[in-house]
C-alpha cells in the first residue's frame, strides 16, 4: 500500500495579505535619477522639435519669397531679352537704310566726306 503525502495549507492570517492591485513600487534613489534625467532629455528634446519646426517654417516662408523673386528675375530677363532683339532688329534696320542713302549719294557723285 501507497502512502499520499497530502501537505496541509495553513490559511494567512487577513492583515498579511496585501492585494497587489494595491501595492506601490518605489523606485530607488538611482532610479529616481534617471527617470528625473530622462525626463528632462525628453522635455530638451520637444523644445528642440518645436526650435526646428519654427525654423522649417521660417525657410519655408524664405523659400517661397525666393522663389517670387526668381520668377519676377525670370520675367525681367525675358523681358530684357525681348527688348534686346527688338534693338537689334531696329539697329540692323537703320544700318541697312543708312547703307542705301549712301550708296544712293555715291552713285549721285555726292562726296562721301
């Protein structure tokens, strides 16, 4: 025959008995520290994002005021190139005339001088 060992439980006693839901961890010293340091990194580091995001909008406004002025440039320069050509045209038109009115007085037997 087979003896069970059967061990016997003895119940707690009520004012033991802490339900975990209740307890409280207590960080140490040196956890402290670092939870305080890290909250610290964490409070740089949102000024930084709000320092760079502050400074991205200000390139982008100078971006786009930069972008105004080139296509204000670009249309300066077309213009200027427009009016160029139309100088040249005016000049080559004025060279042709003034070579006919001088051909005309030499042929005329006009001194040239």
């Amino acid at each position: 025959m087979r003896r069970t060992h059967q061990m016997q439980l003895r119940p707690r006693a009520a004012a033991s008995v802490t339900p975990v839901a209740h307890q409280q961890h207590v960080p140490s010293k040196y956890h402290q520290k670092q939870i305080i340091s890290l909250k610290q990194e964490l409070k740089n580091v949102k000024e930084q994002a709000a320092a760079a995001e502050a400074n991205a909008e200000v390139v982008r406004r100078e971006k786009s005021i930069a972008e105004t002025s080139l296509r204000d440039v670009q249309e300066d320069l077309v213009i200027q190139q427009e009016t160029t050509m139309q100088m040249a045209i005016t000049l080559d038109s004025w060279h042709d005339r003034f070579d006919r009115v001088y051909q005309l007085a030499e042929a005329a037997g006009v001194d040239p001088a």
